[in-house]
C-alpha cells in the first residue's frame, strides 16, 4: 500500500478550484472537492491505475480523470505525490516543468 501525500501545488490548485466554482454555487464547490478527493484513495492500493501523461510520456507520471479534471500524480518508491489538478480544458503542456 502506497502513501497519497499532495504537494503545496496541488492543494492550491483544489482551493482556486473550490474558489472559482463557489462564486456560482458554494454546494457544487464543496461537492467538487470531495470528488477530487475521493478519486485519488484507489491509487494507494492501485498506483498504476492512472494511464501515463501522453504530454510527459513517462512510466512515473500518470493521471486520473474527475469531471473536467485531470489529476496528474507521480509514483515514487516510498508514496505517491499528487502533482497537479488540471482542468482538461486548459493547456498542461505550459505546466509540464513543474511536475
């Protein structure tokens, strides 16, 4: 069993996330949330779960998909780190340096 650790990058990106659905509707902010959340608990049992970044093309660097959002997570020997939360409708290849 692997441990889920998210980066400080990642949990900004679920807060502008939470932030930017709240001004429309503050349930379906929280709701978003949980939904992130939730998504990334197989991959302790599961690490490969997610299919590989097609933009990094590397075994490590996988992802899982919730909504409109992809969870971009790296597998390391001792736990896996959650990256990035990146909405699919916005160009990841500008933040392809930073995971």
């Amino acid at each position: 069993m692997e441990k889920v650790v998210w980066t400080k990058l990642a949990l900004k990106d679920v807060i502008q996330i939470h932030d930017y659905i709240a001004q429309d509707s503050l349930f379906y902010a929280q709701q978003t949330v949980e939904k992130i959340f939730e998504k990334v608990v197989p991959l302790e049992k599961y690490p490969l779960l997610g299919r590989i970044v097609p933009e990094f093309n590397n075994q490590q660097v996988r992802e899982v998909i919730m909504g409109n959002y992809r969870i971009v997570y790296r597998i390391n020997k001792k736990h896996i780190s959650i990256v990035r939360v990146h909405h699919s409708a916005r160009n990841i290849s500008r933040r392809k340096k930073k995971a």
